[in-house]
C-alpha cells in the first residue's frame, strides 16, 4: 500500500508518516519499481499501535521504546502516565479556579486583572504580613475574590491573619458562605472551627441558615461557636447547647451574656430562667457547675429568675448561696 492510501485510511498525515520513518518509528516495508514507499500490512499494524500509544500521552521517543525494547516495563510506563497525569489535572485545576475568581472580579482592564492576581498571590504568601495586607485590602475598585478569601480562611493558623480575612469575609457579602459550610464537614477539627468562626462573623441570612445546620454538628467546639452566634442573633433554638456550655464551663460567660441577649422579652426571660433552674435541680454537675448556673441567672431579668435567686440563697453549697445573696443585692440596688 502507497504512502497515500495509507494517509487516507489511517488518518495519519503523509508528513507524519515521514516523521515517523525519519525517527526509525515505522519504514515501509518494501519498495515499488518507481522507488515509491509501499507498507506492509506489519506495517500498518505498527502505525496503528503508535497511534494508540499516542492517545495515551506518550511521547513519540517512549513509544519507539516501548515497541521496540523487549525489556520496557510497560505497567511502570502506564504507573508513570498515571502520576503525570494527575499532576497536569491538579496544575489545570489551579488554574481553572484562578481564572474562574479574577472573572468572578469582574475586571474591566488588564489592571483590574493584574490588581486581582496580585491580591490571590499575596493570600498564598508564605509572610503572615502579607497575607494580612492582603485580606485588609480595600480593592476599592477591583473587588475581592470572595471564594479565595473562604479559601485562605480555613486554612489560615495565624490568628492575627485569621481575623483579618473573616473581617473581609463579613464585608465581601455571603458568597463564601457556601464554601465555609463546606468546611464544617471538614476531617480536621481546626478546620472545621475555622469555618464556623468565620460564619459567625458573616451577617445575612444565608450565614445564619448555616449557622443553624451547625448547632447539630457532632463537634461540641463547632456547636458552641454556632449556639454563641445565634444567640446573640435572637435564636431561641440556642438555648439547651448554651446552658450546656454554662455546666461545662466552655466560654460560659459568653454563653451566659448570650442567654441574657435572648432574654429580651418577659416570656423568653421565664423560659431561659426555669431552664436555668432545671438544671440546677436535676443535674449531677459539681458545685462548680451550680455556681456559673446561678451566675447565669443574673442576666435574666423578670420574677422567675428573682425567685430562684431567692431560693439559691438558702442553698446548701455555701458558694451557690452566697452567690445568690449578692445578685439579689444588685437586683434591688437597681
């Protein structure tokens, strides 16, 4: 068969096909009379075999190898195909998502583009201060990458960088808010505490709504920091995993003011304060525990608190009691 039969019924380029003779890859067969390449059936075989070889990503010298060299281990070659592979996706990947947050920029210049990788740059600086300029950065006129900034949130362990990104995360608006809810699945507990800090500090709905998927993570860190923002957000829901925080001794007394924010009408005040007392009654927690419940009560306004203040005066743990005495004290100094 001539050179351009076997171009038409191949698909491989005459060109290619004089590359390949050229690299010692493929040579006709035989001859014809007037000197014209004529390939084999052998050969085409081979043409073939090269061609599949090359749709898996070889180069043309590891193909001549790999056909001609009765010792090439070809599950090594397909083992190294593999790796490289999956570090041209990981590479392509990278660069699909920074494409993807200098569009989200919406950019009207070459300047909009370049401000925007400066500023993705910077986040992934190995200097704490620039990281840090970085997420203080006004780009007033370029905004910032909301994504790359949730990014850089869960995975920042400075806390001075740390703080400064939920910073920007709060006033960059909540389209991070799905990737922060992301990391409250996270295997790596600082991760997952990253995440929910950072909603605790984003406003809006959508921060809340996750916060509130939060308060039944199975992460008792996790569920403090989400009943501590709900609480100061009016979700009455909060008020079992607060009063659990109070027994613990987990930032009670923020847990504590939290109760107190959500006292805010006579009601919710009673409901709060008998909890409270509940507690007191029937749990089995050391004196410890019962003094930072009593202590709780004292942000609770209306009679129910009073009169459990009351009775905690004449409680039979001294500290309990005479915590109780001085906050009734306060309470008719007021």
């Amino acid at each position: 068969m001539l050179i351009g039969e076997v171009a038409r019924r191949s698909g491989v380029s005459s060109r290619m096909l004089r590359h390949y003779e050229s690299l010692g890859l493929v040579r006709p067969s035989g001859r014809t009379g007037s000197g014209y390449r004529e390939y084999s059936g052998e050969d085409i075989r081979r043409i073939f075999h090269i061609e599949s070889l090359r749709s898996l990503g070889l180069s043309l010298r590891e193909i001549g190898r790999a056909l001609d060299d009765p010792g090439f281990t070809a599950s090594a070659l397909v083992g190294d195909l593999v790796r490289q592979t999956r570090e041209r996706i990981a590479a392509e990947t990278e660069l699909l998502t920074r494409l993807r947050r200098i569009d989200a920029a919406e950019p009207t210049g070459w300047d909009d583009v370049l401000q925007v990788v400066a500023l993705l740059q910077a986040l992934g600086s190995k200097s704490p201060d620039a990281r840090q300029r970085a997420a203080l950065s006004a780009a007033d006129e370029v905004p910032v990458p909301v994504e790359a900034l949730a990014e850089a949130a869960l995975s920042e362990t400075e806390p001075n960088v740390a703080g400064a990104l939920r910073w920007a995360l709060a006033r960059s608006g909540d389209g991070g808010t799905a990737l922060l809810a992301e990391g409250l699945g996270s295997p790596v507990a600082a991760v997952r505490e990253r995440a929910v800090q950072s909603l605790a500090e984003m406003p809006g709905g959508e921060a809340t709504a996750q916060l509130r998927v939060a308060l039944t993570n199975p992460d008792v860190v996790v569920r403090g920091y989400a009943a501590l923002a709900l609480g100061t957000r009016g979700v009455a829901d909060t008020v079992p995993t607060l009063i659990d925080m109070i027994v613990e001794g987990r930032n009670d007394t923020d847990a504590a003011d939290a109760l107190s924010v959500l006292a805010s009408d006579s009601v919710t005040a009673d409901q709060i304060a008998t909890a409270l007392v509940d507690r007191l009654a029937h749990d089995t927690a050391e004196a410890p525990a019962r003094g930072r419940l009593t202590q709780a009560l004292a942000g609770i306004p209306g009679t129910r608190a009073s009169r459990a203040l009351v009775e905690l005066s004449h409680d039979g743990e001294r500290a309990v009691a005479l915590t109780a005495t001085y906050l009734l004290r306060l309470r008719d100094a007021q």
